[in-house]
C-alpha cells in the first residue's frame, strides 16, 4: 500500500532581484517545492508580486524547521558566498537549480547553492564548486574548475581546462582562456 499524501516541500529564496525571481522560476519548473517564499533586505516595488516576500535576510534563523529548502540568490559574488554559508550552518538543505533548457554533461560536478539559468552549456568533467551562478547562455567547456562564489555571465565561454578563481566575475560574452 503507498501512501498518496503529498510531502511538502518548502524552498526559502535570499533576494528577491532579477535573479532571485530567475532562480523561483527554475525551481518551480521542477514540480519538486510545494511552497516557495523569499527573504529581502529592501525588494524593489513590483505592482504585483507572484512569491511572498515574508522577511529580511536576518531573520533566515527563525525559518529553520519552517522551510527544508534555501538558497542566495543574489548577484554580489562575496554576500551571495556569505548568505549561503549561514544557510549551511542552519542546517538547511541547500539545492542546486538547473534550468530545463541548460545541458549539464553528466560527468560534470556540481555543487550545493550552484544556480544554472537558461540555454547553459557544462561540458564533461567540469568542476564547479558551491554558490556558483552561471548566466544565461554561458558555455564552461571540458575539465575546468569553477571556484566557490563566481558569476560567469551572460554569452561568456570558459575555454577547456581553464581554472577560474573563487568569486571571478567577467564581463558578458568574454572568452576565458
């Protein structure tokens, strides 16, 4: 006999921004969160809203038994690396969200935090290590290594076996070699 009853499960969002709201959407693709909320400092103004902003960033401790599920999604490299190990101290269990139109090659490595938005491109045996966030239409080719906290932007092409520091950041569609 299996039981029919639906497992909640609970995503809590850092940073309501355009990449915040980049990563519910991702989230929501999946069918996996029942519920998913934010936490923001000081959200822009929207007319309408589609997530519940339901508190500020340091109020992330009064959420741990509330919500399984949470992740920095915010685009300051260094605060993103902060946030989310203060998720991890709580004990929250940290998702990595991959967009549906991403490829991620199979023996590619990825980390708790990391945040892989649309039409990405990760070849075999890369490595990206945590709160890493891969801009739209990015391409890492084979066997590069990603440190903890960066961005690659938009378009930018990381050329084979190239090691790319923690909390690197280039400009959109550069080519790092």
């Amino acid at each position: 006999f299996m039981s029919t009853k639906h497992r909640e499960r609970r995503l809590l969002i850092i940073g309501y921004g355009g990449l915040g709201q980049d990563a519910a959407e991702i989230a929501s693709q999946t069918y996996l969160y029942t519920k998913i909320a934010f936490l923001d400092d000081a959200p822009s103004p929207d007319k309408e809203r589609k997530y519940n902003i339901i508190g500020k960033v340091g109020d992330l401790e009064k959420f741990v038994g509330k919500y399984e599920y949470c992740i920095a999604a915010v685009g300051n490299n260094e605060y993103r690396m902060k946030v989310h190990q203060r998720i991890k101290e709580l004990g929250f269990h940290i998702p990595i969200l991959i967009h549906s139109s991403a490829i991620v090659h199979p023996l590619a490595s990825l980390s708790d935090g990391d945040i892989i938005r649309a039409m990405c491109f990760v070849s075999s045996g890369v490595e990206i290590a945590e709160s890493v966030l891969l801009n739209i239409g990015c391409k890492i080719d084979h066997n590069c290594v990603i440190g903890e906290g960066s961005h690659i932007p938009m378009g930018c092409v990381v050329r084979n076996e190239v090691k790319v520091a923690p909390f690197s950041h280039f400009e959109s569609n550069s080519v790092v070699e």
